[in-house]
C-alpha cells in the first residue's frame, strides 16, 4: 500500500449464539414461550429439538423453521411480543452475557474496527441482544412484515444461514461500496455452519468450537479461541 492509499476498513464479524452467547437464543427463546403458556410443551419441545438437532448437523430448512420459531409471537401481535421478549432478556439473556464477551467486543471497538454481529437467529430475537451487547451493526435473519407491518413467518430476503451469511456480507458491503478487497476482515464463530464465511475472511477465529470446527481449524492452522473456557454453563458450544 502506498502513502496515497487509504487504508483498508476493519471489521469484526461475531456469530452471535455459543459464539458471543454460551447459549442458542433461538433455542432457548422458543422454550421461554413454553413456560410462558404460549405453546404446547410437548408438541413445541420436540420439533423444537428436532429443528436444533437439523441446525447442528447443518441440515435445517431455515424457511420452516421461522414459521415455526415465529408462529406464537405472530399469534399474539406486537405488545405482547415486546412485553415477553423484555422479559426474556432480563431473565435468560442478560445473566448470559459474560465480561470476556463484552471485553472482546470492546477491544475492536477501540481498535476502531466496525464490528458486526452475523447471525442465523432472527431480527426479532436478536435485536435487542445486539443493543444489550452493544454493538450496533446486526445481519440477522429479516422477517417479512404485512400490510400492516407485522410478522408474516416468511423471510424477508437471504437468510443468514451458511453461504447466506457470505451473501448478506457482500450486499452490507456494496450498500457501502466497498468489496471484500477493500476490507481486512475478522470472524469470529463456533459452527461448521459458519465455514464459508470463516473462509472468506482474513482472520478466521473458530470459537468455543464445535468437535468438527475445531477439527477443521487445527487443520487449517485457524485461529481456535476459547472464549467460554472458565463458564461451565459454556462447556459444550454445538450451534
């Protein structure tokens, strides 16, 4: 690089669940509307589990998942969905969020890095744990709205799932006019979901890795950082 060139933008991409999180938000937020009485336990434990089983094992049809994910916040309209997802964050997500997640979020901050989370949860699920982890940029899965702008249960656009994630990096980047050869790049994620974008990017940083993503990163001489380490609430990273 010459002294004429500008340099290159930093960003610091995060997945967000058993990356940031030592929990699946998507996952636990269907269960907190079990206890809530807005679905059957059985019934919704057990496609519940078998959708998660599908995420894991990296097979998960996204568009029936998020009509199921999204079916009894649809039900119950907009005030009553916000009201539960407060209490959601003050009871399962706020006591999740871990200081060595939020310092590692920080340190790129003041790095002045632009730092992005990407993430395969849903933007109704997910915005407000972006706000509370302070980071203000977040690629989440859209959800189409109605006439009268609530959610329908389809997707709005390319879901951030695998390649998706890529896809939704690139529109992020040419909405600024920018390519991936003009940004130096860091991703940060627990999933074999995520490789596509772990291989796109400069530095990839598997973390608090599945088996097979750390498998793959010793192989690839990644990066392998293991954010949860002291949490035994965070002793098995799998989505």
């Amino acid at each position: 690089m010459t002294d004429t060139q500008t340099p290159r933008l930093r960003l610091a991409l995060f997945d967000l669940d058993h990356t940031l999180l030592p929990l699946d938000s998507d996952y636990e937020w269907g269960e907190f509307t079990i206890r809530l009485g807005w679905n059957d336990p059985v019934e919704f434990a057990r496609r519940n589990d078998e959708f998660y089983a599908h995420y894991q094992a990296g097979t998960l049809d996204v568009h029936d998942y998020v009509r199921f994910a999204t079916e009894a916040v649809r039900l119950r309209g907009p005030e009553a969905a916000a009201a539960a997802h407060a209490q959601f964050m003050r009871e399962v997500i706020a006591p999740a969020i871990r200081p060595q997640a939020l310092d590692l979020i920080r340190q790129h901050q003041a790095a002045g890095e632009q730092v992005l989370i990407v993430t395969a949860t849903n933007e109704f699920v997910t915005r407000p744990i972006a706000k509370a982890l302070g980071v203000g940029e977040l690629l989440a899965v859209q959800l189409a709205r109605d006439a009268q702008g609530w959610y329908t249960g389809e997707i709005d656009g390319i879901p951030t799932m695998r390649q998706g994630k890529v896809l939704r990096m690139e529109q992020w980047l040419a909405d600024r006019q920018l390519g991936w050869g003009d940004v130096e790049s860091t991703f940060y994620s627990d999933s074999m979901n995520d490789v596509p974008l772990l291989e796109k990017v400069d530095h990839p940083v598997a973390t608090n890795p599945d088996p097979r993503l750390r498998a793959l990163a010793q192989e690839r001489g990644w990066r392998i950082l293991n954010l949860f380490a002291d949490d035994a609430s965070a002793a098995t990273a799998g989505a």
